[in-house]
C-alpha cells in the first residue's frame, strides 16, 4: 500500500533520529578520549619528523615527542578538542547515515534500481574511507617530511611555527582529500554502469581529463607548489586508470526493468 506524504516525512524524521543520536553518543565517547585523539591527529606528523630528522633540528622537532605543535591562547587547546571529537563523531555516524538516507529512499525504488544503488553506495563509502586511511597512514607523514624538508632549505626561514589550529585544519582538508581522491574510480564505474558515459568514450577524452585533474590539483596544493600539484595530480589521473580499467568488467544499464540485475 502506498505510503501518504505524511508517512514518509514521519519515516524519514524516525530514521534521521538514529544518526543524530548516535552523533551526541559518540561525541560524548570522543569527548572523553580526546587526548587519544589529539596523539592520533598528530602522529603523522611525529612519522614525518622521524623521517627527515636532520631538517626536522633546524626546528627543533622531536621524533620522539608528540609534543609538537603550538597554542596561542588559553582556550585554542579545549576549542579543538571539542572540534576533533565533532569530526571523530561525524566521521563513525556517516555510514549509519547513509543507511538509514539508504532505508528511506530504496522505498520507492524498482527492483533493479535498489540493486544497482546497494551496488554502489556502500562501495562509495568504503572507497572513501579507504583513502582517509591510505592518506593518514602514508600521504600525510610523506607530505609533512617534504614540506619540513623544503622549509629547511629556505634561508631565510628561522622558525617553524606549526599551530594547533593551522595544523587541525590542514589535516583535516588533507585527510578528506585523501579519501574523495580514492573515490575517483568508484565514481568512473558508477558513470559507465549508469550508461552516462562509455568507457571507449572515457578512454578517448583522456587528455581532457588529464587536464582536469592538473587543474584540481592545483586548486587543492596550498602554495601552488609545483612538485606537490604534480605529486597530487599523478595518484588522480592513475586511479581514474584504475577506475577505467574496471569499468571494463561492467555492462552499462540500458534497459529499463523490475528485473533483478
């Protein structure tokens, strides 16, 4: 029996409460470790330190003390420990999110495309969630010990001044960056198993799309710097290799039918 507007506004308000509860519950739990999680924000960082101690003595950096960064007021340390709870929470309610978005919208969907969307969605979040790893674990201390490295040879640099506040927020749009990069394929084979695109018609803009990933990344290197625009544009146009290269593997959709697929 078809559900009225009221039902659904009612079933979508009962679904939203899960993750907004799971939200304060696990900004609460956050909240009472946030001295783990300010050791785990830092630690790539303290990799990159180890990794480059000779330029890291020009700043007096200390590969074996978590002790790295700067506050300037009293309260920047309390303020970002309430924010890296928030994204520590946010990021464990997303996937209970996007189930319960999922649980809503596959209602009023046909068979094939409920099998299609769960195809895709939670490849969506894993590739996500993979890069955020792949970045934190490898991307970040690799990106940290060269630019420690570079400021080393700048002459006329005396000091580092890495802040508490600077640093939370470059790892954060490093460490999301990380993960909607590794995305990139998932995105490639949603294209093509959608029918928006074929995969031979992919294959023959590929100097377009190199041209599109230099310009992405020099949007997202800070600096413009040239050696990280090339570092960060390469993993790019070779994951959309990657995604191209699966993608041959799929059959586009073509036909409509409440067929399973």
């Amino acid at each position: 029996m078809p559900m009225s507007l009221g039902d659904h506004l009612e079933d979508l308000r009962r679904r939203l409460v899960v993750p907004v509860i799971a939200f304060v519950l696990l900004f609460m739990v956050g909240f009472a470790f946030w001295g783990e999680l300010m050791l785990v924000m830092v630690e790539p960082l303290r990799r990159a330190v180890a990794m480059v101690p000779d330029e890291a003595k020009h700043f007096n950096l200390d590969p074996n003390s978590p002790r790295l960064l700067q506050a300037i007021g009293l309260s920047e340390s309390l303020v970002l420990s309430v924010k890296i709870s928030a994204a520590a929470a946010l990021a464990a309610t997303i996937p209970i999110f996007v189930y319960q978005l999922w649980m809503f919208v596959s209602i009023g969907l046909k068979r094939h495309e409920r099998s299609l969307g769960f195809l895709f969605i939670p490849a969506a979040v894993l590739f996500f969630y993979g890069g955020v790893v792949l970045g934190y674990h490898y991307g970040l201390p690799l990106f940290y010990a060269w630019m420690i490295t570079f400021s080393a040879m700048n002459p006329a640099l005396h000091a580092l001044d890495l802040r508490l506040e600077t640093y939370w927020e470059d790892f954060l749009a490093w460490t999301v960056c990380f993960g909607l990069i590794m995305d990139i394929p998932w995105l490639v084979m949603v294209l093509v198993r959608v029918g928006l695109v074929t995969r031979a018609w992919l294959a023959a803009k590929r100097k377009f799309i190199v041209l599109v990933n230099v310009v992405a990344a020099a949007v997202i290197t800070p600096g413009g710097d040239i050696t990280m625009m090339i570092a960060t544009m390469v993993p790019m146009q070779l994951l959309f290799e990657v995604g191209l290269f699966f993608s041959r593997f799929l059959t586009p959709r073509t036909i409509e039918s409440d067929d399973p697929l």
